[in-house]
C-alpha cells in the first residue's frame, strides 16, 4: 500500500503537473532523479520494513505453537 501511494503516484504528479518534467537538478530531468536515485533506497527501507514485520510474525507464530505444546 504504502508503495502504491508513494511510487505509484509518481506518474500521476508528473502528469499533473507538467512543468515538473522542465525541472532539472545537477543537470538531470527530475523524473530520472526520482527514479534513478530516490526510488531504490526506498525500496530497500519497504523491503527491509517487511522481512522484519514477517520474522517478528514468524517468531510470535513459534511460541504460540510452543505454548500450545506446553498445554498438552
């Protein structure tokens, strides 16, 4: 979700705000700055942010199984 929103409306703000795409920095077009530079690192932070919310789950999910275990 949050990497629908984030890069997802890349497209969508250059579409509505065309002067956007004049935009240059150290003589780069913005889009390709975005795309280029920001975009991986954000990933890596959401892929990150993921394997730690699925670990943490995966850990919860084993002491659930051994407090079951312990029950019987």
């Amino acid at each position: 979700m949050v990497l629908a929103l984030t890069v997802g409306s890349l497209p969508l703000l250059f579409h509505l705000f065309p002067d956007l795409a004049l935009v240059r920095l150290v003589g780069l077009p913005l889009a390709w700055l975005l795309l280029g530079l920001l975009v991986y690192p954000w990933l890596f932070v959401l892929g990150l942010r993921f394997v730690r919310r699925a670990e943490r789950n995966e850990h919860d999910f084993a002491l659930l199984l051994q407090v079951l275990e312990d029950e019987e």
